[in-house]
C-alpha cells in the first residue's frame, strides 16, 4: 500500500495490547484525520462459545442457550470492552466507531478488513511471561499473515 490509510480497524479484547493498539491508533488517526472503528470479535453461538449443551455443563453456562441470552452476554461483553479501549485513547476529538464483529476472531478481522477499502489493521500483541515475550499472540500472527492490508503490530 503506498497510500495513506483511509480507516483504521483495532481489534480490541480488553487487554493491555489492545489498549495500546488503541492509543497508537488514535494517535495516528488524528494526526491523518481519519476514523477509527474499534472491533470486538465474539463467537457467533452459545455452541462456538461453550460446545454442546449436556447434562454435565455447568448451569451458568447453560442459561445462555436460552433465547435472547446469549445476546445480552455478548453485548454486555462488547460494551465493557469498548469502554476499556476508549478510556485507554482518552479524550479526543476524532471519529470512533465501534463494531462487534461474530466468529472466530483472526478470520473475522481479516474479513472485516477486506471489505473495507484503504483500511489499516492496528492490532496489540498479546502480553506474555518474559521467556515467550518474544512470540507474538496467536490471533495477531494469524491477522499478520492473512490480511491483505496493511497491519500495525502495537507493543
């Protein structure tokens, strides 16, 4: 991509590398003025979260294969997850948007991604123990190799 990007995409979790690929993006969104869509990626079913219903599930788990209940989580979830990204950007005066994306959360990024044109993928590693702080998280590696825009890796 030799041209500025036209949107940038942050992949948030409520981690500290989430939370710093939020400020970096910030950053980078107000000196570019340009929008800022923070995504939250949760599974797309009680069964991609928790597996099949069975007598032995715990009943907390259960409770959300009921109608309507595994919405009110995932919101629930997506709200305390945007709220922990915007207060680690603070205040500002650019264009946020927030997007819950559902599947599996490297796929879904990469996907989100490709339908938006000019876009740019600002994404946290994930914090490890001193010995593996070399190895970048899962999910990032997998949105490093597939997207095929251009990808920030925030520390």
């Amino acid at each position: 991509m030799n041209e500025i990007p036209k949107l940038l995409l942050v992949p948030v979790d409520g981690s500290n590398g989430a939370g710093a690929a939020a400020q970096l993006a910030a950053s980078f969104a107000r000196k570019l003025n340009i929008p800022l869509r923070l995504l939250f990626v949760f599974p797309a079913t009680p069964m991609d979260m928790f597996g099949v219903p069975s007598e032995v599930m715990n009943p907390k788990e259960m409770k959300y294969f009921a109608a309507g209940e595994f919405e009110k989580l995932r919101d629930k979830a997506a709200a305390r997850t945007f709220e922990a990204a915007r207060k680690s950007i603070g205040d500002n005066d650019i264009a946020i948007e927030d997007k819950v994306l559902a599947g599996q959360p490297a796929e879904a990024i990469v996907d989100h991604a490709k339908s938006e044109p000019g876009a740019m993928i600002v994404i946290g590693r994930r914090g490890l123990s001193s010995v593996k702080e070399i190895f970048v998280g899962s999910v990032s590696q997998r949105v490093i190799h597939k997207a095929q825009c251009p990808v920030l890796l925030a520390r």
